[in-house]
C-alpha cells in the first residue's frame, strides 16, 4: 500500500513540475515543383514547405499579440530551420496536382510555449553577447562579392547584428592582411581599430559553363561562396561554412543566385555562432585578459595567483606571452568579461591596484598602476 502511495505520489509530482504547452492549430499550404515525374518527392517537399508556413503563421500570431516586431526575422529564420519540432502532430487536409506542380494543405497543431521559449532563448544570447558588431569583408572587388556583401549585409542587418562599415578597411587594404588566419595578433588588432567584435571573411566563385545539344547552346550558371567567422577579440576561428548552387540561365548572370547562396550562407552562419555562444554561456567562455605594469617577473607570479583566488568562475588560464611588463593571458572562465574585469579591478599587487582601460566582450585590458 505504501509503495502505491508513494508511486502515486511521485505521479503527481512529474505532472506537477512537467511543463504543460498550450497547443495551437492551424491550416498551411505547401507548394513544389514535380521534377522528371517524380511526384512522392515534390509530395514531401510540398508537405515540408506547408508545415515550415504553419509554424510561421503561429510565430506571426505570437509576435503581433505581443505588438511587437522588431527582429521578427531573426526569430523567423532560427525558428523555421527547426519547424518540426514544434509540430506536435498535424493532418493533410487536401492535396492535388496541378500541372507541374504538387499542394498540400494541412492542419496542425503548434506548441506555443516551445516557441516561445525558442523566441525567448535567442534573445538572451544576443542580449548576453551585447549584441555585437560584425564586419564583412570580402577582399575581391568584383561584381559577384559584391551582390554576396549585399545580401549577406541584408541578412544580418535582419538579424539584428550591428555592421560595421567595410569600406574604410577596403581603402586602406587592412582587409588582405584578414586572409591569413594565423595571425591571429594582426586580425585582433584590425578589428579592434574599427570597433568590430566579429569580422566575417567572405570569398565567392562563379563560374558559366555551355553545352550544346543538337546545335541548341545551353548554359549553366554556379556560384560557391564561403566564409570564416572571426572572434574580433582574440582573433580565433568561431566557425566556418560554405554554400553552393547551379541553374541554368543567361551566361554570367549570377545575381539570384549569388543572392540565394549568400543568404543561405549567412542563414547557417548564425545559427553556428549562435549555437557556439549558447554553449559559452552554459558552460566556460575564454576571455582574452591584457595586463601591462607587471615591471618583474614576480609580479606575474603574484598577480596569476591571485586572479584564480579572486576571479569568480575561474578555470584556468593560458599564458599567451609576457614582455617588458605586459602579459597577455586567455582565461577559461564560466561568466563574462563584464564579470572579470570586475574582479581584476579588486585585485592588488603588493599595495598596487588594478585599473581597467577596456572592456569588450570577449577582452578586457587593464594596467597595475604605480
């Protein structure tokens, strides 16, 4: 008898604590192109397409009854490339062929809190990570890099990213020392210049092909484009991806494609940095610490000790180098540099204090005063 009071019990207390969704139904139409006949293809895509509409008519609903809209495609875009997800289940209300084409209209049923949640989460990290500034360079000067910046720019302004003007950097060709990832030191410093914590470095390929085929030319238009995404701060890689795709059309028209790759480029370029900072906050971030006024090799040993008794979320830390007083450190450290340079302005070094000169979000300089 106790056991089944106790299992009971515990019943009630998964209920209590297991978080209950409000559901919310609704109809969607999807659309898509049956190619070479194959129709169960174009049938799932076309039931694919209807369920990304249904989440995004709910997340539409969820924004305007908050009467609010600003960065609706940021939330957008993150939500979308996950729409199953907040489907708890649906039906197919009809579906047809007509021509070329396959439609399915289905009814289903949305979890308003995981969206909500989602919504919420995204904000955070953007919130948390400052809502930093980005710069997108892309060092060629030719027509195809610079309908990829347009769009690339059009995506991440939508994001609610901060950009930072590119063409300074192009006048004074900073933007071909940005090629080298190795030196991490000269990107750092670069982006530090113009006041960018991300840079994002960009390269596009376009190519047409022709055929012909019983004397009719035909022609073939790729574009591939790529892109590394640099912590402005310390210069290392966040993350790294690449886009490509083909279609026919006029020989070296590339200005669709170009737009639909960069921006799907761009789209999985944030959902990685994205993803990348949600897992720093959840767990440890590195932030690059600079010290000057260290005079003696002892006050290095004596302010390090120091930083992992004062510096609260303290890991460790990896000495990157120390010269003529100065000491450049990485600190693994579960919080961020609001929160070091905190503790680094507490810090004292036989009756010496601490001064913080800069905060960014992932660098904090400060000096031992005299």
């Amino acid at each position: 008898m106790k056991k089944a009071v106790i299992l009971l019990a515990l019943v009630f207390l998964a209920m209590s604590i297991t978080p209950v969704y409000a559901q919310h139904k609704v109809r969607a139409t999807g659309m898509a192109t049956i190619a070479k006949n194959f129709v169960d293809i174009a049938r799932s895509k076309a039931l694919d397409e209807a369920q990304r509409n249904a989440v995004e008519k709910a997340v539409g609903v969820m924004i305007t009854s908050a009467t609010s809209v600003e960065n609706f495609q940021v939330k957008m875009d993150r939500i979308l490339s996950e729409s199953k997800g907040y489907i708890t289940s649906y039906k197919i209300i009809s579906e047809k062929r007509t021509g070329d084409n396959y439609e399915v209209e289905i009814e289903a049923e949305i979890s308003q809190g995981r969206l909500r949640d989602k919504m919420t989460a995204i904000n955070l990290i953007m919130a948390r990570k400052s809502k930093p500034r980005v710069m997108l360079v892309f060092p060629e000067q030719a027509v195809k890099d610079a309908l990829a910046e347009s769009a690339m720019t059009k995506y991440f302004i939508a994001q609610g990213f901060k950009l930072v003007d590119a063409r300074t950097i192009k006048k004074n060709k900073d933007y071909e020392k940005l090629q080298d990832i190795a030196e991490k030191k000269t990107i750092s410093s670069i982006a530090h210049r113009y006041g960018a914590e991300i840079v994002i470095v960009g390269t596009v390929e376009a190519v047409s092909n022709s055929s012909k085929i019983d004397s009719v030319e035909l022609n073939n238009n790729k574009v591939a484009i790529s892109g590394k995404v640099i912590n402005g701060d310390t210069g290392d890689i966040i993350t790294t991806g690449s886009e490509q795709k083909a279609a026919p059309g006029m020989k070296g028209d590339f200005k669709a494609l170009t737009d639909e790759v960069a921006t799907k480029l761009a789209r999985n370029l944030v959902d990685n940095v994205l993803e990348n900072w949600s897992a720093e906050l959840a767990n440890t971030a590195t932030i690059k610490l600079v010290v000057s006024g260290l005079n003696t090799y002892s006050d290095l040993q004596e302010f390090k000790a120091l930083l992992a008794e004062e510096v609260k979320g303290y890991k460790g830390a990896n000495q990157r180098y120390f010269s003529r007083g100065k000491v450049e450190l990485d600190l693994e450290i579960e919080g961020d540099a609001d929160a070091v340079a905190h503790d680094v302005a507490q810090i004292t070094v036989k009756k010496k204090k601490m001064k913080v000169l800069e905060i960014s979000p992932n660098r904090v300089e400060a000096v031992l005063e005299p």
